[in-house]
C-alpha cells in the first residue's frame, strides 16, 4: 500500500475527511493542550489577544473548546480548529513507515504515538484552495501557531494536502513564521539518509565507477586550492548498524582517508556530526568535488535520488 493511502487512514474513524490547508505535528509521547496554552500560543505566534468562550462580550479573537481535544480559534472572520489526539495519527505507524524511503523520517513516523493538528475550519471569503495567495495567508497564520505549539516531543512536520513532510527540527521555526511557511516540509534540513540494498546492481556500479576513478580524486586533491572542498563518502559500521556518510576530507594517507563527518548519523552511536573519522580506502563508496563550476564524481548520488522517488 502507498504511503498516501495510510496518510488517507490517519484517523481510526472512517467519519474523520482529511484537513486541506493545515499542518499537523506527530509526536513522540501524548500530550493533552489546554485552550490557555492554545490562546498563549496564538499570542506568542501572531501577537493576537484571544479570549475564552467564557468572557462576554468574545470580541474579535476568541477560542471555543469542543471537547476536551478540539478547539475552534476565531480570529477575525476566519476561524481554525486545533485539534490533538493521544493515538498515531495513522491507523499502522509501523507498516506507513515500511512505505518511506528516507532513514530519519521513517524512524520517526514509526516512533509517533500522538498528533496535534492545525487547520483552516472557515474562511472569510469562499472557495479558498482555489486561491494560492490566499491559501498561502492561511498557512502564515497556521504556521507560528504549529510552530509555538511544538516541542520536544514533535517528531514529524506534516502538510496533509500534498502529503510532504520533514522531520522536525528548531530550525524550521523560522520557515514556519516566514511568508511561505509550506518551505518547512520541503526544505532539507539534513542530508537525506535513504535505504538501498547492498546488492542493488545500480549502487554496484556506481560504487565501482567511484573506486576506478580515484586516481582522478587522489590527483585533484594534491592540487587543491583554499576554497576547494573535497568529499568522500564511506561506510561506517557499529555491529549490525551500517550507515554510509559523506565526509570532508582534510588528508589522504596511504590507505587511509582522514576528514570530518558531514552529516549525522541515524543508528550509530560512536560517530557524530563533525567528528573527525580515519577510513580505510576500502570503505570508499563515492566521492565529490568542485572543479570550477563543475561538479566531479557522485556517482552514487543519482542512484540514491531515483530510489528515494521510487523509480
């Protein structure tokens, strides 16, 4: 099954539609919001001042609690609903996780345990998913909400109308206030890490295609300028967890290549970002330089572009 059917399966009742402009967060452990926490969220977020369904006269901005895990925010004419729920927000985290690619999204949908969502309930002008600019100022007041309601428990940053989503990191909070805050589930905060198998006839050859061309590497490298950067990737093993990483190379010894880590790993626990790593040529998988405008090598790069699309 396709990971949009299980994303159309999100909620355990068949009655629930599926939200068209909305962010929803998963999370890592349930969480019960409050309609105070909400109401200091959208102050914090939008700078609004939001009143309670208690305090008469409402005014222009004010919150209705439905329930105990629905809330319908009014602000002006337009009102969003903020819901949360202490179950996954598929019906199967694990077998929707099987579905994607990309190592540190999967992990983290098939860790989710809770959501909290928040959507465009109504509009004060009709038809609003027939108007981008509109719909993009929907998503402006939905984004420093999502953003002032995360924490360290939100996992996974999901767009439902396109199905896109991106692990959640502090640093999409800029993207998320900015004037496209949809950016916050396309932009890559991390070099993907995407599942291939060892035996895949095209990594094969291009990891053969990398390791018969290091000559030219070795040869670039020995006249390297300042402002070049020269990059190799290699595998890293930690018992049964084996990751390939890319790293920036800072000397070539015999056998041996010797960098810093250019990416974090997913599973291994005695390799971090920017650490310094020594590698024996063995382990080489591919490699990457600039040459003037040109890019040199990465072999493996388009195979790994067309397994995370699927193809």
């Amino acid at each position: 099954m396709g990971f949009w059917l299980w994303l159309r399966s999100r909620f355990n009742s068949d009655s629930c539609q599926m939200p068209r402009v909305a962010f929803v967060l998963l999370l890592r452990h349930p969480r019960n919001l409050t309609s105070t926490e909400i109401v200091d969220a959208v102050h914090r977020g939008l700078g609004l001042d939001v009143l309670t369904g208690v305090d008469e006269p409402r005014g222009t901005h004010y919150i209705l609690s439905q329930g105990q895990s629905t809330h319908i925010v009014q602000l002006g004419h337009s009102s969003y609903l903020v819901r949360h729920a202490n179950e996954p927000f598929m019906a199967d985290p694990a077998a929707a996780a099987g579905e994607i690619s990309e190592l540190r999204l999967r992990r983290a949908v098939a860790a989710h345990r809770a959501w909290i969502s928040v959507e465009l309930l109504r509009a004060s002008h009709p038809a609003p998913v027939d108007d981008p600019e509109r719909v993009n100022g929907h998503y402006q007041t939905i984004g420093p909400i999502i953003a002032e309601l995360a924490d360290d428990d939100a996992l996974v940053l999901l767009d439902p109308e396109t199905g896109q989503m991106n692990v959640f990191d502090p640093s999409l909070d800029d993207t998320l206030r900015s004037p496209d805050p949809r950016r916050a589930v396309t932009s890559s905060m991390k070099v993907p890490v995407v599942a291939i198998r060892d035996d895949d006839p095209r990594m094969l050859a291009a990891v053969k295609i990398a390791r018969d061309r290091w000559p030219e590497f070795v040869a670039a490298f020995e006249v390297r300028q300042p402002s070049q950067t020269f990059s190799v990737k290699v595998r890293l093993a930690e018992g049964m967890h084996v990751e390939y990483m890319w790293v920036s190379v800072s000397a070539l010894e015999g056998d041996y290549i010797y960098g810093r880590l250019d990416n974090a790993p997913v599973e291994l626990r005695n390799a971090r970002l920017g650490g310094r790593v020594r590698v024996p040529l063995t382990d080489l998988n591919d490699w990457t330089y600039l040459d003037g405008k040109n890019v040199r090598g990465g072999f493996t790069i388009e195979v790994l572009r067309k397994a995370r699309e699927g193809k």
